[in-house]
C-alpha cells in the first residue's frame, strides 16, 4: 500500500492518506529548540537537551499523542474536527488531507465541510521557538462562524522521564497564567523570590513556557489540561472543543496545558490567518515574541522562505540524475536530511529514542559525521574536532561524551565517577577507529591538509595534533590485544551485542585497525614522516597477513574469538555461522586479494541475502550462543540476533561497488531503501523517506517490518555506500577518482557537485552497459590518462564526461 509520494522539486514528501501504519515524522529546529512532528500533529519539543529540556509532552509508545492540536469548530452545526485527521479523526470518505514534510517544515492541509485549513509547522532559522501558523479559508457559499482552537500540553517537569514518572513531585510545580495573548506556564513559580533572595535552593530558577496566539483577538483560553479536555473525553473530543467555550480555568498542580480560541467569521472565499506560538520563554520575551508575530501572514511567509533557501542550498552541493527516481530522491534530499539530523541529534531524540541519551555515542557520532562531509564539510570537521576532543589521551573513545562535554577535565571509563554517570563500565574496541574513515573523508573533500596540524585536547588531560590523536588511536589497539595478536573485543566492539572482553578478539576491529594502518601510513607518507611511514607499512603488512591467517575460514572471514578461545563464524557452526561484516570489512580494509574477495561476497549472497536487504549473520543464536552473545536476548530475525541490521548494507554496498559488481551493489541498495518501500507500507511500516535501524529477518515471522526511525548509523553508511560505492565518487588527498559501480542496465547518469569551491558537472555515459570501468575521461574538453582528475587541474566550472 501506498500513503504518499515524493515530490522532488519541492522537497518534500506528500502524505495523501493519514492513517499510515504508523507516525510518519519530521524534525523541526536545531539543538537550541528542536521539535519532532508526526504527519497526525503528534510529538514533542525541548530546548537545548531532549532529556532535561522537554516542554511539549508526548507518551511514548502510546499511538502517537498528544500533539500540536488545531481544532476548528463550526458553530452553527456544532460540528468539530481538527487541522491534522487526528485527534478528532474525521471519516475520511468526508475528510480529506495532505501532510507535506519538507526540509525542517511541515504543512498540513485539510478540507472538511467546505473549509480548507492549512498550518505551517515550523521553527524559524536560529530561533529558539516554534510555529503553528494557520490559515483557514471558506470555500463554501455561505458566511460562517468557526471557532479555532490550539493546544499545547506542557510538561510539569523539563525531564521527561520526571514528568511521567514522579508524579509526587512534579504534579505540584506547575502553574499558569493569562495575559492577553499567551499563556505562560511556571515550573517552581514559587521560587521567584527565594531567587531574587540570592539563596541557594536546587532548581532556584523558575521555568517559563509560553503557548500564544497571534493574529486574532483571543476569544476564549484554558490553562488547565483536566479542563480543557473534561474528565471521560480525550483529545478527539475535549470538552473546551465540544461546547465551545475554554473555561478560563488556570492550572496550580497536576497538569498545565495551553488553549487558545479566536471566533473567525469567514464570508465565502474569505481567508483568515493566526499563528501559534510556543517556546520557553519568560514574561517579557514572551510579549516580545507575540508582537513578532502580529501579522501572521506576512511574517510566516518570509521565515519559511529563509528556511528553505538554508537547507536547500546545503543540498544543492551534491546533487544526482540518474535512472533510478527513487535513489535521487534519497541522495538529493532524503538520504541527505537523514544524515543531518543524526549529525544534528545523535541518538537522542525521536519518537523510539525517547530522549534519556543525553550525549553522543562516540562511535555513532563519528560515523554520523561521515553523512555530511560532502554536503557541509566545515561543519563536519567541526564536529571531529568535537571528537578528538573526546579521545582519551591513551588514544580510547569515551563511549558516551556527554553534551556538556569539557575536553581536557573529563572523567574515563577508568573512574568510576564517569562509569556512574554515564552507565558506561570499560572502553569498546571500535570507537576511536572510527577516525580515520571519517578524517580521511573530510581531508580528501577539502585538501586542507594543515588540519593534521591542528592541536586538539584529549578529553582528559594534555593536547595533540590531529595526526598524533589519530596515532594514538592505533596505539590503543595495539596496546589491547587478545592472545592471538588481534586486537581485543573488549566491552563491545561495532556491534553493541558481542561482549568478547580482553581475552576474546573481534576480526572486525581487525579490519579497522588494517584500514586504519593504511591510512596512517598514507598519511605520515604526506606529511614527509618518513620513519613513520616505514614503520606503519611494517606494521601494516605483519598483521594483515596475521589477520588473514587466523580469520580466514573456508569460504569466510570469521567473527572472532571468545575469551575461552572458542571460534565465533565458522562454517560449520551449528548457529552465527556466517557474519556479513567481517565480509564486508575484509574488502574495504583492502585485505582480501581479489580471489578471496569475489568468494566472500558470493558466500554473502548466497547466505545472507533476502529481499529486504542482507542479513546480519545467519542463523540466529538460539541454543548456542557463548556468554558474550548477548544478542540472542533478542528474538530471532530481529536487530543483531539476525536481523537485517540496515547500517551494514551501506558496508555491504560498498564493497562490491568496490569490486566493480554494480549490479549487485544496486540490488543491495534497492532492498532496504525507503523509497524503494513506497508501495509497501504496510510491510515496512516506517516512513519510507528515512532510514531505519533494522529490518526484521526471515527469521521473524514479520519478515520486512522496519523499525527504529530516522537516528541511526544507517543514514551515513547508505549515503557513502551509494555515493562514493555505486556512484563511484571516490575523493582522495589530491583529487578526485570517477569509479561507478552501476546496474549495467543504466544508460548512464549525471551529478553536480561542489568540490574544493569549484562546481563540477558530471556525466557519466554507459553505451556498451557495463557495470564498473571505464574507456575514457575528458576534463572540460581536454582527455585524461585515466579516471583521475588531480585537484589542480580543476577550473571554477567543470564540464567532465566519464564514459563506461
Ligand atoms: C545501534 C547502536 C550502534 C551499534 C549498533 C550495532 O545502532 O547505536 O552504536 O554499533 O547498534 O550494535
């Protein structure tokens, strides 16, 4: 089943039918106030942290409520219904409406009863608060009096999960008040003189939050939940819309909301606006804030239009025209926004991530910044600028870097205290490796080698250059290895589910650590380090060949070793026989030869591969898993324990574009992309615009369910798994290498892209159908040796035609 479809010049996706298998949603704001929206108004907001910053409440796993309620009411039939098809769920044979997503916008359109509402959701660029702007017109022949109504449900306490939770407490901090045109909600409003007493008491300082209506006189307003909706109704049908009249009831204790009505009388064809507002914002800002917005419909336009031109123009920087309508619309837009947001907010916000995590995940931030690089690459660097400094000075990630992160005086997993805080216990084998993809990524999109040079603090104590962090980032592997010689599992390694401890061994970490001495060597080559080089290329070479050695099985990598020595991944196990990443990493390490690579692939196709994307491992663990084998708490066919874990296909993808099997590369793509999923909803579930975490296996008996939306590692890895696999844009120190790895079926295909501050018009011709290769290469007229093109042969614009 199909409930939308993109459209691309707009940038948005266009939801067609609300009931969809689940809330469809869309990020509002940045980290200074940032808004979750579902395609049914439901969701939440906070300011500056999801975890202690929350204002608008929502209950998790609760169908989709509350939300940003737009009620309209016609008073002559008493008829009621509201802007989004929820919460009053009109019948949809009479109901009829449109959810556009945009770029850090949602619209909402309806038309019920011959009146056709439309509200803009939305938060303004660098602002700190939201928008609801509504514009209802008549579109039948008689005048008619509506009543509209917005409501706001404001949490009693800034911590979430206080608000649910402590109900002794947080019940009774909370008050509202009237003022013309707002509501304001106080959260330990009784503090407001022991504060202005200087004395000191916890939570001294009083809480703001404003819910306002501008643009129309305000006819009617209600500050208290229990009222608005009436004991026995719900949000479909709150006594405050029913009646229509809000009681002017404020709230002191229990539960505190903002409702705000204006009486519109509308003449046939008559348009009127208002607008919404909602921030945490105290007396006089609020007034302040209200006056902004007393001409709706001249102010709103205008934000929107900056809004858009901000996030339109950041895409612009690489954009794709190939055969496949559903990949351009993920890279140009979707794809691309994803990876914004999971750059943007970690893990810690949407409607599955409930907003606890209150920091970053190191090794899930430093992929996330992989997402970004070619679109906004000073941003992404400075954010690994951000990660070094989250690096322990013995070269080890701190797994969770808090948000209020202090690089140079923070606790490591070897204190206690950060153990407490954070519930991190030791250090994970992966997280610090994760730097030199991300790095190299940013130094070859930009060239500006002189960021090697940077000094960069170490989370804990003392500084380095970036080329020296990334050093000790090896240093940390090698001063943790297991009795083998690879390096340790440690607490975890990528995969949060296998604990293989000090004595145990990860091959994938493995496969890090030889990407990693490839590229440090690369790099100490540049720098003209000579005796590092050497050094590197030595290191380099012993332990490929070791890992080769000890990993190698049959017709596979293996996963690794336990702490009692035991074999993880081999061919004959009864369960976890065969891991797709070990496979994976093996070819985009660069240590299997090409004979081993074609057989490991094919074992992947063979073993793992289904129509919804290619399995985590096979089979699930069940009555045979080691101690460390946390997975099999899960059920079978489902996240680690055998699910089609969705970050992994970005890993997949990539390495047989690598090896030049664009056909193969683009099945794997199509299987677990959104877009491709547009026309089975009612399979996949999840928006089909945004990666979700995993995908249920065939082992499941929901086999192509997806879940976990929008924050995951998957938004990155797709996007390099396509552009720098299939699409073969392959920057490195100097230049840029053209090697697509495309269906042989494709004619060809184009792409803009900004590179180095030049523009680069690319097309890609495919007369003889091949699925990698190339015949020829011209630069603005001009034949290259190869698929080459160094950086400085670069002009402003850039004519290039590589031909298959
Ligand atoms: C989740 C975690 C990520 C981990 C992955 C595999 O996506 O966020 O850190 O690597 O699961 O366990």
């Amino acid at each position: 089943m199909q409930y939308g479809y993109f459209d691309d010049k707009e940038r948005e996706y266009v939801i067609t039918c609300p009931d969809t298998p689940a809330p469809w949603v869309n990020y509002l704001g940045s980290p200074e106030y940032g808004a979750i929206i579902s395609n049914n108004a439901g969701g939440y907001s906070f300011a500056k942290s999801g975890a202690n910053g929350r204002i608008l409440r929502y209950v998790f796993n609760q169908f989709d409520e509350p939300g940003r309620y737009i009620y309209i009411r016609d008073n002559l039939s008493k008829d009621y219904w509201s802007a989004s098809w929820q919460p009053v769920g009109k019948n949809l044979t009479r109901y009829k409406s449109e959810c556009r997503h945009g770029m850090a916008y949602t619209k909402m359109r309806a038309l019920y009863a011959g009146i056709s509402s439309e509200v803009l959701y939305y938060v303004p660029l660098d602002a700190a608060h939201e928008v609801w702007a509504v514009a209802v017109r008549n579109d039948s022949d008689v005048v008619r009096e509506l009543t509209v109504t917005g409501y706001a449900e404001f949490t009693n306490n800034p911590n979430y999960e206080q608000d649910q939770v402590n109900l002794q407490y947080s019940q009774f901090i909370t008050r509202t008040e009237f003022e013309n045109d707002h509501i304001l909600q106080l959260i330990h409003g009784n503090l407001d003189a022991v504060a202005a007493n200087g004395k000191e008491v916890d939570n001294k300082d009083v809480g703001y939050r404003l819910f306002g209506l501008a643009g129309q006189r305000v006819s009617g307003y209600c500050g208290n939940k229990e009222s608005f909706l009436g004991r026995y109704h719900g949000y479909g049908d709150p006594q405050g819309v029913t009646t229509g009249k809000l009681d002017g009831s404020m709230n002191y204790n229990e539960n505190a909301c903002g409702a705000l009505s204006a009486v519109l009388v509308l003449n046939p064809g008559e348009t009127a606006h208002l607008a919404f507002i909602v921030g945490a914002k105290n007396r006089e800002e609020s007034r302040a804030l209200m006056a902004r917005y007393a001409d709706p419909a001249a102010v709103c336009p205008e934000e929107l239009a900056a809004l858009k031109a901000h996030w339109h123009t950041r895409l612009e920087n690489f954009q794709i025209h190939t055969p496949s309508a559903e990949m351009n619309s993920m890279i140009n837009t979707w794809n691309a926004y994803n990876c914004f947001m999971t750059f943007t907010w970690s893990r810690a916000a949407s409607l599955i991530y409930c907003g606890l995590r209150n920091g970053y995940g190191y090794r899930d931030t430093v992929q996330d910044i992989q997402g970004v690089i070619h679109l906004a690459p000073e941003q992404a660097a400075e954010k690994i600028r951000f990660m070094l400094s989250a690096q322990v000075d013995n070269g080890g990630g701190l797994p969770l870097v808090k948000f209020t992160h202090n690089p140079g005086h923070e606790d490591t997993p070897d204190d206690p205290s950060y153990v407490q805080e954070t519930g991190h216990p030791a250090y994970r084998a992966d997280d610090a490796l994760w730097l030199f993809p991300t790095v190299y990524k940013y130094l070859a999109e930009t060239g500006n080698l002189a960021f090697l040079d940077e000094v960069i603090p170490y989370a804990n104590k003392g500084a380095a250059t970036v080329y020296e962090h990334l050093q000790r980032a090896i240093d940390f592997s090698l001063e943790h290895l297991g009795p083998h010689g690879m390096p340790a599992g440690l607490y975890a390694d990528w995969n949060d589910c296998l604990r293989l401890g000090a004595e145990g061994e990860s091959s994938f970490v493995a496969f890090q650590l030889v990407l990693a001495l490839r590229i440090q060597k690369q790099l100490a080559e540049e720098k003209g380090d000579a005796a590092a080089a050497e050094k590197l290329a030595k290191q380099l070479a012993d332990f490929s060949a070791l890992v080769e050695k000890l990993c190698w099985n049959e017709d596979r990598y293996i996963r690794g070793f336990t702490e009692k020595g035991e074999v993880i991944g081999r061919r004959t196990d009864p369960e976890a026989n065969l891991w797709l990443n070990p496979q994976s990493w093996a070819v985009i390490s660069g240590l299997a030869d090409s004979e081993k690579a074609e057989t490991i692939l094919h074992t992947v196709q063979e073993g793992l591969n289904t129509e919804y994307g290619v399995m985590l491992m096979q089979p699930p663990y069940h009555a045979h898993a080691f101690d460390g084998a946390l997975a099999v708490i899960y059920n079978a066919g489902v996240k680690e324990n055998a699910g089609i874990f969705s970050q992994s296909q970005g890993w997949i993808i990539l390495a047989e574009a690598l090896c030049g099997h664009g056909n193969r590369a683009f099945s794997y793509y199509k299987a677990n992309s959104p877009a491709e999923q547009n026309g089975c909803a009612e399979i996949r579930k999840l928006e089909p615009y945004c990666y979700g975490q995993f995908t249920e296996g065939k082992d499941s008996p929901h086999f192509g369910r997806s879940h976990v939306h929008w924050l995951t590692g998957t938004a990155s890895t797709m996007m390099v798994g396509a552009v720098e696999g299939i699409l073969g844009v392959r920057p490195d120190l100097h230049g840029l290498r053209l090697s697509p790895s495309i269906p042989a079926a494709w004619d060809g295909f184009t792409m803009e892209k900004s590179f180095r501050g030049k523009k680069l018009h690319i097309t890609v011709q495919n007369p003889a159908h091949k699925e990698s290769g190339f015949t020829s290469l011209m630069l603005n007229g001009a034949a290259m040796p190869d698929n080459y093109i160094p950086a400085d042969k670069l002009a402003a614009e850039n004519e290039i035609v590589l031909t298959m």
